[in-house]
C-alpha cells in the first residue's frame, strides 16, 4: 500500500473474478453505520482509480505552479479543472450505488436503511 499506514485504509478482499469487497471499518457518516460490503466490478473499480491517479498528479502540477509563481489566474483554471474532475467521479461513484448498492440493497430488503446512507452522504458532498 504504497507505505501508507494500513490501518487507515479500507480492507479489499477479491472474492470472485472481477469483483472486489471492500468495508469501512474506522468510521461512520452521520451517526450512520456504514460498515456494510460493497461489491464492485474491475471495470468500475479501474475506472475510479484512474481518475482519481489523474487527479493526484493534476494537483500535484497546481502544487508546483504556485511554488513557482505562476499567476493567479491560471492556478484557478488548473483549480477548477480539478473541480470539474472530482465532480465527475462523484457521478461515477453515485452511479454505481444507485445502480449495484442500492439494488442489492433491495434484494435484501435493507432499502431504508441505504436510502438514509445515501441522504447523509448527499447532505455532506451538496452544497
């Protein structure tokens, strides 16, 4: 894990070809218990994670514009792109529970409870 502390990452576990389980086992949202599994395809998973890779490296280049005084207007175009970028995962992960965590969800008859995980989650990434 790249050196990072492992206790603060989520487990992954493979269970079945291309899917992936990860729980989140240090927190809860909003006084909600989220420590419930999520199963998500390879595709989904490479999707997420690439973006995300981008993302670091785009702010990693803002970092270094303003170590080198680049001007102001053209640190918040890079800002904004950033923005627009985490915007659009956020689609992609909001995508992915309505369509897989929330149909399981569902299935199981536990649909009350991700719905109210899904409002506290909304209420803190809206502005």
């Amino acid at each position: 894990m790249n050196g990072a502390n492992p206790a603060n990452k989520q487990s992954l576990a493979t269970s079945e070809p291309g899917e992936h389980h990860h729980n989140h086992p240090d927190h809860t949202h909003n006084q909600v218990d989220s420590s419930h599994s999520h199963v998500h395809s390879e595709e989904s998973l490479r999707r997420i994670i690439n973006r995300l890779s981008r993302i670091e490296g785009h702010v990693r280049g803002i970092k270094t514009m303003v170590q080198q005084n680049t001007p102001c207007p053209d640190v918040l175009l890079q800002i904004a792109a950033v923005r627009g970028a985490l915007d659009k995962v956020a689609r992609i992960v909001l995508d992915e529970h309505l369509t897989e965590c929330i149909g399981r969800a569902a299935q199981k008859g536990n649909i009350e409870l991700e719905i109210e995980q899904l409002k506290a989650a909304l209420d803190r990434f809206l502005p």
